[in-house]
C-alpha cells in the first residue's frame, strides 16, 4: 500500500498535468494530433510517471526498470507532454511536432528518449509486453510491465489472446489499464461493439481488477498501490477516463477525435485548461479522420 | 577443398596456419561449441548429418542463453525441448500473432526467440506483426514456418504456403533462409540464428538430396558449371532439380544449378553469372508464380539491364492439387523427371530474335 498523497504532491501532479494538457493543445494546431484520446489519459500518464513507474530519464536502458508501452499509440502527445515535462525530453522539442527533421510525428517511436517501443497499429503492444514480462520472469526480476490500451482497442482479436496469454503464464508483473474514455474513433463504445461488463470479462479471463477515475489521482494512487492485485495474475485497471478532458467544448465529443485548430481556437481550449470559458470554437478546422 | 582458418583454437595446436585440409578440420569440428561460437565458419553436411533440427537448435540454445524456442502449439519439430529448455520454452497456444508480439518483446530484452508454427499461419496470421514488431524494429526473431509449399501435402489450399517467400521478402530487414534438405537446415542454422536479422526458415527437413557445400549467407551453392541451362531453385525443390539436371545432362544438355539457400538475401554474383554464361535460365519453385524467385529474378535482370531467356516453373495464380508428396509432383509436372521434359520442350522452340521470352509453366 502506498502512504496517501498529500495536498501538496496532489496539487503538484495537477499542475504537471496542467502543462501537459497545455503541450499537447499546441501539437494539435499545425497539422493537428489526436486531442481527444490524448487529453483524456494525460492525468495517467503525469501520474505513472511521476509517481510510480521505476524510471527515469537517467535509467532508460536499466534491464531492471519498469517497461511502459502505450499500445493505442495514437494519443502519443500525451507521453511525449510528459516526457517534456519530466526531463526526458526537452520542452522545446515539441516545437517540432511533426516536422520532417524529428521523430514526434503522430505515433510513438523509438527514436524519443523513454519510449519503449513503436505503435500505432492496435492490438500489438500487449502481445510485445507479455514478452518483455516473460523475459522479467525468467531472469528471476522484480520490475513490472505497464501496457495502456485503448477501449476501442478491445476491439482486436489479438487483444484478447493476449489476455490468454498472460494468464496462462502467470504473469502478475504485468498489468494492464484500459483508457475507458467510452469512445472508438468516431462512435461511443458501447453503440457499436458493447463492451460491458468490462471487470467480468477481465476476470473470466483470470485478469484481477479494479476500476477507478482515470481523472482522480488518489484513486490511481490507491489501485496502483496495490499491485499485483492477486499475487500470480496478471491485473487490469480499468480507468474511467473523458475523452477531451479539460477543455469542455471538446468533451464527449465524438467528432473531436482527430484536430487541427488555428490559433485562434487553440488559445480557446488553453484557456478552457484553466477554466475560462471565451469562445466558441470555428468548427470548419476541425475534422475526424 | 580447403577453409580459411584463423583461431586461437587452433592456434593451441601450433595450427595458426591460414588454410588447412578439409579432412583435419572436420575433427575440430567435432565439438559443435566450437562450430556455434564460429558462426561465420560453417559446416560440412557430413559433421551434422547424424544431427536433427530439435537436437541442434537444443544445442545452439544450451550454449546461448539469449535463444529461447516459441512455438504457437506447433510441436512437431520440437517435441523434446519443453523438459530440455524449462522456461525457454514458451508455448503461447494457437495465436500466432500474440507469439510474434510476444518474441518481439523478449527479443527487446537481448534474447533471440526462435518461433514456430505451420508456414502459412506465421507468415499469413502474424503477417502484420512480423512486420510491424520485428521487421520495423529490426529485432532477430527467427520465425520457423513448417509444412512450407508442397510439403503441406493433402491439407489443402488452407496450409499451402506458397505466398510466403513474396510475404517475407517484402518486408524490410528480414531474411529468408530456405534449406534444401535436413542437412542445410542444420548446416545453416547456426549462422542464421546467429544473424542479428530477423529470418523467415521455411523449414524443410526432408532426406538428404545431396552432398552439399560449406553453407553461407547470401552464397549460392552451386553445381556443375553447364552452359546450356541454369537451374535455380531453393527449399524442396532443389533434389527435383538434381534429378531434373541428371535427366538434360544424360541427354546431352549441360546444366549448371543454383540452390540458393537464402532466398534474401540472393545471390546477385551467380544469378548473373549464369545468366550471362548459359543460353537459358529456369526457376522452379513451389510458390506463386507471383512475388518469388521468378519475380526475384527479373527484379534483378531488370535492375542490371540483362536481357535472358527465362522459363519459369511456378504455380500461376492457382493453388496446387492436395495429395501426398508423390503424387502432387507428379500431377503438378514437378517431379525431376517431368521438369527435364518440359525443358527440352521449352529448347526445342526456337529462341525468340527480340530477347527475353518468358513462358509459364502449365501453359
């Protein structure tokens, strides 16, 4: 169990998180980026790495620390915001979002410090961090593997072998969190392939779960101060999550997926970061992909 | 036949010579430790002749520690290992994709995983993750493809891999490694495993079909040096192209063959040579016309301005009939026997004046 997070470290992951959202509003002017799925795992993301992956930017090729891997790639911007925040980056980097002469274009890839691996196609990185946490378990270590999956990523098969897998062997250094932001690309979950009961169908599969606000760092603080939640099963958080968390004229929206806005609407939603609300936003720049 | 040497090994024995007689060497070799630490010398057939796939992929993996063996519940070339390997044996069930993924992410972590499953589900299932998780990534998973081409046998349109090798070409970084007979399997294995690349193994433990050649990535095992047709082939096919070649030369035609043995990368240097110094070439292979050797070839002639004249012996946009081994070189006109006819067939049409002339075979 973890101690409680005090006000003062609460406050400091929201102020981390703030800045994060902050990044990734700039990287969706321009050519734009995937805003919604991104602002809505950004609190997880400033959180795990903050507070609770075991590493850093000084240990990225430490055979011991904790593996992340974002498997619904697409909301890269949310990691890369981080990574500016945490050091691993530098802020000014994102500046070249996109630009043929670095590598922050709109999936994860290798060549940015802290990544883990490439994606951008789901249904991948849980097969790839079952083997990463197979090679853990043979050599006798003890650091655990963290895989994000998207709810609409549920939707691949290889998803669902993947959850064979694990539990098969055994793996309780693996653990899973679903970004439950209740959106595919361009349609509400559970309008087009239902999900629910999520929990049930991750237990049936010999998953252990919890279910917490992907948005409350507390209740993150609490389940993932619990892990493995079954000593010899792997776990699966499911975080409830809002797609366009943070700025209200993009929440829940299911043409929000994909943005690119102009300056204007971009200072619209930065202002809605902290709580203002000063416009509406010109539709025609944004667009579903 | 001789081999450059040059170890500390050998040094011992007050042998630090640069070549030494085939003969002597062979007694070194006798300890196949010696043979995986050296991948880059390679073995005679005759070392290894009394050795299977599994007894030599047990011995490659207890000697490295990276090698773990995967297989997507295919056993069958690799029944003895779960007691043998203990944790390095990892059975992932019938998910090909997950396995690939799953190599891709022990490869992350310095191992090699050598993975199996039948040709068509690792090549045509795990398509995407092989390209996507180990081909982008560029990690040296070995991807063991069983029952490849015709020796799916009766199973049907379903196991026959016969897109495999325009699959696996395809996809940047990875190599395909496709042996002859038992004997190239293991001869080659030690260096392909070896190899930071990712391979494509169509596996093929059939008979011995012959003697072969000190084994080499990217060489070409060449025999004979017939001037009148190239046969260049690879995997199973080679031992129907020996007899094919036995057949033209008892009737007059010299024949030089090529058994490529990695299909990727090619041989460029003898597919040249014998284009330039034969009067016809032929490809045979149990593979789509489309997307395999014969496209290899002319990929290649294409680049190099060579004009020649090709017969290629293929399966032209239609699966092959299932029966047993016998009976579908027979009824596909793939038996040596058949081969040789079709060639002189094809040599007794008069070449065409405007260069390049390329028939289908079943035409």
């Amino acid at each position: 169990m973890n101690m409680p997070l005090t006000e003062l470290e609460e406050s400091q992951l929201a102020q981390t998180a703030l800045r994060v959202r902050e990044h990734i509003v700039r990287m969706a002017t321009g050519g734009g980026c995937f805003i919604g799925a991104s602002l809505s795992c950004a609190d997880l993301l400033v959180y795990l790495y903050s507070r609770h992956l075991g590493i850093s930017p000084d240990r990225l090729s430490d055979p011991d620390r904790d593996y992340l891997f974002l498997s619904k790639g697409h909301d890269v911007p949310a990691l890369y915001g981080t990574f500016a925040e945490l050091g691993y980056i530098g802020r000014e980097r994102l500046a070249n979002h996109l630009s043929p002469d670095d590598h922050i274009y709109w999936h994860p890839n290798r060549n940015i410090p802290g990544v883990e691996f490439h994606s951008g196609s789901l249904g991948h990185l849980l097969s790839v961090a079952i083997g990463v946490a197979l090679d853990i378990k043979l050599r006798g270590g003890t650091n655990k593997v963290y895989v994000i999956l998207g709810d609409g990523e549920l939707n691949e098969g290889t998803i669902w072998e993947g959850l064979l897998v694990a539990n098969a062997y055994r793996l309780d250094n693996l653990v899973g969190i679903i970004d439950r932001n209740e959106f595919q690309a361009n349609i509400r979950t559970e309008e087009l392939i239902p999900l629910e009961p999520l929990e049930a169908k991750f237990e049936a599969f010999g998953w252990r779960t919890d279910r917490i606000d992907g948005h409350s760092f507390t209740e993150m603080h609490n389940a993932f101060g619990r892990l493995p939640f079954e000593k010899g099963r792997p776990s699966m958080i499911i975080a409830d999550t809002v797609r366009g968390r943070g700025c209200p004229s993009i929440e829940w929206r299911a043409d929000r997926w994909f943005v690119k806005l102009n300056d204007a609407d971009a200072e619209i939603l930065m202002n809605e970061l902290h709580g203002h609300t000063t416009g509406a936003l010109t539709s025609e720049t944004l667009m579903v992909r | 036949m001789e081999f450059p040497i040059a170890d500390s090994r050998l040094k011992k024995s007050e042998q630090s010579v640069a070549t030494r007689s085939f003969a002597t060497l062979r007694e070194d070799f006798s300890d196949l430790q010696y043979i995986i630490a050296h991948p880059g010398i390679v073995l005679q057939s005759q070392i290894q002749n009394k050795m299977s796939y599994e007894e030599c992929l047990l011995e490659l993996a207890r000697t490295d520690e990276r090698i773990v063996v995967m297989t997507a519940e295919n056993r069958a070339a690799i029944r003895n290992l779960p007691d043998k390997l203990g944790g390095r044996f990892i059975d992932t069930g019938i998910t090909e994709a997950t396995m690939i993924g799953a190599a891709a992410g022990l490869a992350l972590r310095g191992r090699i995983p050598v993975t199996h499953a039948l040709a068509t589900f690792i090549t045509l299932r795990a398509f995407e993750f092989i390209r996507t998780d180990v081909g982008i990534a560029n990690l040296p998973v070995k991807m063991v493809g069983g029952v490849p081409g015709i020796l799916s046998e009766a199973n049907g349109p379903t196991h026959q891999a016969i897109e495999d090798i325009s699959l696996m070409r395809g996809i940047p970084n990875v190599n395909i490694f496709a042996p002859a007979d038992a004997d190239e399997l293991v001869a080659g294995l030690p260096a392909v495993v070896a190899d930071r690349a990712p391979y494509y193994i169509r596996y093929n433990a059939s008979a011995s079909v012959m003697n072969h050649t000190a084994f080499e990535i990217g060489r070409a095992e060449v025999v004979g040096t017939g001037t009148d047709v190239a046969l260049i082939t690879y995997g199973f096919m080679v031992g129907e192209a020996l007899k094919a070649r036995a057949a033209l030369e008892a009737n007059g035609i010299s024949v030089r063959l090529l058994n490529l043995r990695t299909v990727k990368p090619v041989d460029v240097e003898a597919i040249l040579a014998a284009a330039e110094e034969t009067e016809m070439l032929v490809t045979i292979e149990d593979h789509f016309l489309t997307g395999g050797l014969y496209s290899i070839v002319a990929e290649l002639f294409l680049r190099h301005r060579v004009m020649a004249r090709v017969l290629p012996i293929a399966f032209r946009d239609r699966w092959f009939t299932p029966a047993m081994l016998d009976d579908v070189l027979r009824r596909e006109g793939l038996t040596g026997e058949q081969i040789a006819a079709t060639i002189m067939n094809e040599l007794a049409v008069a070449q065409p004046t405007a260069g390049i002339h390329a028939q289908a075979f079943s035409e």
